[in-house]
C-alpha cells in the first residue's frame, strides 16, 4: 500500500533543520543519521510503497543549504531509478 508523505521546505536553511523535518514528517528509523547517506539507505531499504513530495523547495533556500538541496535531489534520482516502488517529487 502507499503511503504519501508532504514535506514542505519552506523555511529550511540548514541541514540540521532539514534533518529535523525528514525525522518529523518521515517513518524513519530510531538509528537514523542525519545525513545524505543515512536518508539514502532509508530510501533504498524501507523506502518501499513511499510517494514523498517535497514542495516549496526553492522559495527561501539559499547559501550553503542550496548545493545540499541539490544533493538531496540527485540521491533521491538515483534511490527512486533503484527501488521499483518509491516515488519522489520535487516543486518549487
């Protein structure tokens, strides 16, 4: 069964607050490590039947929480190419 999860950005300016988010809005493991790699590995192992549409993603994100946001996007390509049932979206 899927289960859709909205996140919105609006506000995020660091990583840790980003972090912070994905805890909240997310199904995330108690070992979870508050990072790219650790999202990943969530995605690609648990992330089964999940559909996250991440909106307001790039009306106030800025400085160095931008190039993580791209970051972010490239690791969710690449889990969504890997995993036949997970679905993510981006809008602005």
């Amino acid at each position: 069964m899927e289960q859709v999860f909205y996140i919105d950005l609006k506000g995020i300016t660091t990583k840790e607050e980003l972090h912070a988010l994905l805890r909240k809005e997310l199904p995330l493991p108690e070992y979870y490590g508050d990072n790219l790699d650790a999202f990943y590995d969530v995605l690609t192992e648990k992330g089964e039947g999940w559909n996250i549409i991440f909106y307001n993603c790039t009306e106030t994100i800025t400085g160095d929480i931008e190039k993580y946001m791209t970051n972010l996007e490239k690791l969710c390509n690449r889990a969504v190419s890997e995993c036949d049932n997970l679905k993510i979206r981006f809008f602005p």
